[in-house]
C-alpha cells in the first residue's frame, strides 16, 4: 500500500510507557529484555502522563505560528518537575500536581512512580539504548533541606552537587552534564545563571533504536514534500514494504512502525483529505489518540518515510501556566520544602530536544531544566545614582513626607 499526500506529515513521538510494579520505596530491576506488567494503578498514571504530553504538545505548536518543525519530551518536563514538586506546597504544590495530572495519588505514589520509570525502562530491550538522568545543582552556601535532597535522590536517582553560581565555569558543569547524558546530542541547557538563582532541577533522556525492520538505503530517493502552506520541498524518502499496523479514521490515517523487539515504536498521524495538520491537533486529546491507537491493525504493505533531523527548543514558562501552573512562578510560590522560609519561585523552564530519523532508525534526545530563584531582596555590591531621581524627606516611624522632589541635573 502506496500512501501519498499533499500534506505535511506529523511525527508524535510518544514512547510507549511501562512501568513495573514496586512495593514501597524499593523496585527491582528486571531481568534485561522481560516485558512489564502494569498494575491498574500504573495503567492509569500512564494515561495520565499522555494527557499531560498531548495537552502541552498541543500548546507548544498552537504558538507555533511559523510552522517550523516542533519536537518535545513531555516525559522529560515531566521528570523535571516531579523533582520540584518534593520541594513544593500548599497551592504550588496543587499547581504543579494538577497541571502533571497527579491528583488522587500519594507524592510517595509520585515518587515510586517515576523510581519504576528510572529503573526499568532503560531495561525493556537489549537492542534499544535509553537513558534517563537527573540533576540538582545549588548554589554554594543556599540552605537545602536534606529531606528534600534525599527524597529526590532516591527516588529520581539525582546528582546533587553545589557549584558557585557566581563562576562561569558552573555553566560549563551543568552543560558538561546535559552533554554527557544526551550522547552529545543536546550541548547545553542554559546560557547563563541568573543572579538571583539558587537552584537548577534538570533531566535529561537519551533514545537510540533500530527499526524492527529497517529501510533499505539503496531504496531511498528524493520525493516531493507539500508544506502547510502548498508549497513543496524535495525531501529523501525511506520506502520498503513492512509489518507495521495501521488504521484509518474519518480524515485521518495512523501508522505504527515498531523499533527493535518492538518494545517501542513511533507513531504518525497524518490527515488524508487535505485539511490542515493543525485542525487535526486542535481536535486531538488524550481520548482521541487511545481510540486512534487502540484500534491499529497489523498489515504488511509498502510505506514510504521522510528521512529528517533537527533540533528544537523552547521556554516552557508560558505553555506550563496555561496548563495551570501560574503560581509557582509568582512571589506567592512556596517552595519551603527546599529550604527554611521558601522565598523561592520557578524562574524558567528550559527545554531542548533533538531527533535523527532514517533508514537504520531514530536517535531522539531532551533535557529540561527549571530554575528556581530567590525572590527575597539582593544586597547590590555597588551603586550608582547616575541618572535623574525622586528624593523624599519624610518622618521614619510615621512616614510622612515633609520634603519631595527630583533631581534631574545636580551640578545646577
């Protein structure tokens, strides 16, 4: 089956999700290569963590308005703030619960939950390299409290380590780090630590597969690509007959082609009338992709794939508070389970990812960082009154203002 359309191709790239069952704090390992069983429990968190992933995908491409390529891990923002939550309260604590879709479960549910993720799906197939890594870095001298270092470093598996804030070289370490943990694929994360920051809480995952089947090289030749605005591009496409499933809906036709093992897979969504790829995701929900993907098919017919790579990013801070997080950026954020006091918020949170597909298979890899930053006052090391200003004389218990004016030219 030959399928050609004058529309742009969506890649949704969601990983399959398993997550084995735990006994309290403690999970085990398993055997390399085994399948895993899902509790109800972890089947729901698993739809949960779908709706989150398709609620900020859909934000992120709503202000995508340049149509350029868009390419996220909701999973690895996901882990990002699952770490700040352990440091959360009160309303933060819900703000950032409800909008990751945690409500009705324990934070120690939380935390088991993504201990099983950290734990056992690097181990789902031999042939498939995933890794998933944790940070906290904090600036040297910043009081953490051990109970929420621990929580996340036994739960998320975290590096903790404090760097002076003040160095340059501690942006090299952070990115050293994201570096290292992404195979190179994402260099860094941040450009620079802000003044007022104490703390980074980053993740990063690294994905590398084969395709069950692969694409034979020689079988690739340059196809016209239709952009979203009717143009076209000549692109090189991967084509093969395979076993994939597959299944047609309306306008919309769902492709599944599994990675080695057929542990993971990539999924593609494509319309087939030519209605405009951003109506089919402004009508898809987490309800509409399990029906979609619910009813695939296994078929064995000729299917043909744009090769591509490239890299995205973008600043998280307004899609999150869309989805329902907009206190734990404000001066009202109460993060006082990191330490004594709180005065902290979120700053900013990063992401960047990155995805290599073609005839072999797909490398993919993200890193999301958040900074939390001091929202008590900075003493300023020097001051300089250099430009025009209002001074006042006034009465100290009572305030009141006997004197009040400007300076605009002191030397007049």
């Amino acid at each position: 089956m030959m399928v050609k359309h004058k529309t742009p191709l969506l890649l949704l790239s969601f990983l399959i999700v398993a997550i084995a069952s735990c006994k309290k704090n403690n999970v085990t390992p398993l055997v390399k290569g085994k399948n895993l069983v899902l509790s109800a429990f972890e089947e729901q968190k698993v739809t949960a963590d779908n709706v989150f992933s398709i609620k900020l995908f859909k934000n992120l491409n709503s202000a995508n308005t340049s149509n350029d390529n868009l390419f996220a891990s909701p999973l690895s923002v996901s882990f990002a703030l699952g770490m700040t939550s352990n440091g959360a309260n009160g309303q933060t604590l819900d703000a950032i619960r409800n909008t990751l879709n945690f409500a009705g479960l324990t934070q120690q549910q939380v935390n088991n939950y993504y201990n099983n993720l950290i734990t056992n799906l690097p181990l789902l197939n031999p042939n498939t390299t995933l890794k998933i890594a944790n940070s906290i870095w904090y600036k040297q001298g910043f009081n953490v409290l051990p109970p929420f270092l621990k929580t996340n470093t036994d739960n998320f598996h975290a590096q903790v380590q404090a760097l002076d804030f003040t160095d340059q070289s501690s942006v090299n370490t952070i990115n050293n780090w994201v570096k290292d943990n992404t195979d190179g694929k994402i260099p860094g994360i941040i450009d620079e630590i802000d003044r007022q920051a104490v703390m980074y809480l980053v993740n990063a995952i690294y994905f590398k597969s084969s395709w069950n089947q692969k694409f034979d090289p020689a079988q690739t030749k340059s196809k016209p690509f239709y952009k979203p605005d009717g143009s076209q591009v000549q692109a090189s496409f991967m084509t093969g007959t395979k076993d994939y499933n597959y299944n047609a809906e309306g306008n919309i036709s769902v492709f599944e082609l599994p990675y080695s093992d057929k542990k993971f897979s990539m999924v593609i969504v494509m319309p087939t009338d030519g209605t405009p790829i951003k109506d089919v995701i402004t009508g898809l929900d987490s309800a509409k992709w399990q029906g979609l993907t619910q009813r695939l098919t296994a078929i064995n017919a000729e299917i043909s794939l744009p090769k591509f790579k490239f890299t995205y990013s973008a600043t998280l801070n307004d899609a999150l508070k869309a989805l329902g997080m907009q206190i734990p950026f404000t001066d009202d954020a109460d993060f006082s389970l990191i330490t004594p006091g709180g005065n902290l918020k979120i700053s900013e949170v990063k992401h960047k990812a990155f995805v290599d597909i073609d005839e072999s298979g797909t490398t993919a890899a993200a890193a999301t960082s958040v900074g939390i930053v001091s929202t008590a006052i900075l003493i300023p090391k020097t001051v300089t009154i250099d430009h025009p200003f209002i001074f006042a004389i006034r009465e100290m218990s009572s305030g009141l203002i006997l004197f009040i004016g400007t300076v605009n030219d002191p030397t007049k």
